[in-house]
C-alpha cells in the first residue's frame, strides 16, 4: 500500500466544465461554440465558456445577459408543474435571446435531478475506468459536478508494474532518488487524463483535472486552465504556485474566515455554503490580497485576526502555504434529500396546496426509490417545514 502520509500522497481533483450548460448541449446539440446559458425563472444559473468570452455572467438577467450577447441562447433548467404535479419533469428547448422561454415560478418547480443523474454516470465511469488498474483509490463526490480522487495506490502499483515505460513517456530517470513524488505525480497525470478521456468519449462531457500532493493544491490547480485541461502541482512549484492564489480562492476562506483573516474584527460576512449548485468563477472587486502575501503574519497576529482562535490560526498559517493534511473520504451518495418551494405570494387555495404536496411527495419519493436500487438505503427520518 501507497505511504498515507501527506508527501506521499497522489491527490486529484476533477471539475466538470460548465457542468449545467454540457448536459444541455449534449442533450440539445448545441454547438460548444455557440454562446448558451442555463435559465432559472429570470436569471441565469450557468454560462458557458462561449458566453462568458462575450461577457455574460452568471447570475444576471436574463434581459442584460440578451443585450452583453444577442446570440445568446437560452435553456429553462427542467421543472415540475403544480397543474400536473404526477406527470414527472418537463424539458424545455433552447431558445434564442430573441425569444425567451418565462415561466411562471407559481406553477412550476424547478429540477436539478437530471443534472444529478448525469453527474452520477460520470462517477460511474470514473469508477470503472478506475477498476481497471487493479488498485485501490477513494473517490469523494465533493459536489454535483466535482470529486476528489486519492489515487496513491494505483499510481504506486503502476510505478512497480510499468516503471520503464512510464520513465520513457513522462521524461523522468530510473532512479527517481529526492523526485520521487514528481515521479508519481506525473503517473497521476496519465491516468486523470484516461479518466477525463472516458468521460468524453462516453458523455461527451469535458472535465479539467488538478493533480497535487493534498487536496486543496488539487482543487486550486483544476481551475488553474479550464476548460477541458489539467494542471499538477510538484512540491518544488508549491510556493511559486501559492503566490497567484487568492486567498478568497482557498476553500475556507471565501466567506467570513477569511474576512477575518483579511480585516481584523469584521464580521458583517456571510459564510460560504455548499450546495448542488456548480461552482463558477466569481470576479473580485478591485486588486485581490493574494496567499502569499499573508505569509509574515505570525501565528499570534493571526489568533488575534480570528478572535484568540488559535487552532483555526494555526490552519490558516499551513493552507496559505500550500500545507493541507485533510483525507479524501470514500463518498458517492448524498447524505439527504429535500423538496423545497418559497411562494410569492403565499398559497391560500387548499387545491393548489394539496397539488404542491403532491408534487413533493412524488420528488422525494422518485428520489428515495432511486437511491435505494442503487445504494440500498432507506431514510431514517423525514422532516416536515412550513
């Protein structure tokens, strides 16, 4: 077995590109080329790499993201309708910036679980391409269109079975003596690589890949050059490579902790939360305070930053220099379900209501059936909110 200590350790992160935006090209055959977003009621919950080069952001309008790009197109995420609450989800067509699909957020809601059935396949893929190699790994779903991989086993079981030709491909000597790490770091780049190959030639699905030492340099290197590429960090690139982070771009330290940590005694933030919403790329207003540019802060100055919170000092003093020594635990399902709807205005109809409920019961149940033939589970318990 592959050393389970940190500088042994063969780390990667995977990132589905524009996660929402592919599943509906793939479904819808739009051309990657062609500037698309995900619709959401009036804004925009996605947009992909061709919209993004035209300046359309996500989370804007639906009208300011028509006039930053005319061409734009539009697809409605699937929904659910109250006046039909046991006809299942309902998929939408694209539609040009010209002639915009409303729906009325009254009558329908929304529906991720195609998004979830696709991310499903891709780790069902990553899964079998990672059988394959005959060792042991540890997949983490970290979200709806990312996961953490640690494959040190199977890069140490193909260092001892493919040593030379591996040494040939990647350029590295025999003998890797002190490079030891960058040896087996390279070897995870191959087979990321025939992971995300997979992926695309069965989904049609591009993902971008970070290849590292721990964790967090993994997640930090996937999103270093999107799309569809990937980026390993070697121990010797750590300090050159945290010195163009953002603090803000270290998970953790996005939300309240790291206005702490940037602004002693404020605490007016919110903090970041996790959902099955994809991750996007969100500009900073002004110059960014950059990792290293905290590093002669002393463990003291930054307890006193935290409100005399010394352990979360002493993490922060480690992460800004690339140190993380959290694990990649073995996660594939989700730990709950919910069905969920704010209304505005409230529902005073006793029909309409009892259609809601209806629609509710018939989401978690397709969900709670669909999670038992997969994973055998049945929930424990249910909560009711009103």
């Amino acid at each position: 077995m592959f050393s389970s200590l940190e500088n042994d350790r063969v780390i990667a992160h995977l990132d589905l590109d524009c996660f929402y935006c592919q599943v509906e090209q793939v479904r819808l055959n739009i051309p990657r080329d062609q500037p698309m977003a995900v619709q959401q009621w009036s804004n925009v919950i996605a947009v992909n790499y061709a919209a993004r080069a035209a300046s359309v952001k996500r989370h804007a309008s639906v009208q300011d993201c028509q006039k930053q790009c005319p061409s734009i197109v539009f697809v409605h995420v699937p929904c659910f309708s109250v006046e039909r609450p046991t006809s299942g989800t309902e998929w939408f067509e694209g539609r040009s910036g010209k002639d915009v699909l409303y729906l009325n957020r009254n009558k329908y809601k929304a529906c991720l679980q195609p998004y979830r059935d696709a991310s499903l396949r891709i780790l069902e893929i990553m899964q079998e391409t990672l059988k394959t190699y005959g060792a042991p790994f540890i997949l983490e779903k970290a979200s709806i269109d990312e996961a953490f991989i640690d494959l040190s086993d199977v890069v140490a079981k193909l260092k001892t079975s493919h040593n030379s030709s591996f040494d040939s491909a990647y350029g590295v000597p025999a003998v890797a003596t002190d490079r030891e790490l960058e040896e087996a770091l390279k070897i995870g780049c191959h087979v990321v690589n025939e992971l995300r190959k997979h992926v695309f030639q069965k989904l049609g699905y591009t993902c971008s890949g970070g290849i590292a030492q721990n964790k967090m340099l993994a997640k930090l290197a996937s999103a270093r050059n999107k799309p569809n590429m990937q980026t390993f960090v070697s121990p010797s690139m750590v300090s050159d490579f945290m010195k163009e982070i953002p603090l803000t771009k270290i998970r953790f330290l996005g939300g309240k902790l790291g206005q702490l940590v940037l602004h002693k005694g404020k605490e007016n933030h919110d903090e970041e939360e996790d959902s099955d919403a994809e991750e996007e790329e969100t500009p900073s207003e002004g110059s960014p305070v950059m990792a290293a540019d905290l590093w002669d802060l002393t463990l003291q100055e930054l307890t006193e930053r935290l409100h005399g919170d010394r352990e979360a000092a002493a993490w922060v003093q480690r992460v800004i220099k690339g140190q993380d020594d959290s694990l990649v635990h073995a996660r594939s399902a989700s730990k709950s379900f919910m069905s969920a709807k704010n209304f505005r205005p409230v529902v005073c109809d006793w029909q309409v209501l009892s259609n809601w409920t209806i629609l509710f019961l018939n989401e978690l149940c397709g969900r709670i059936f669909e999670e038992y033939s997969i994973n055998r589970r049945w929930p424990q318990t249910i909560t009711v909110l009103f």
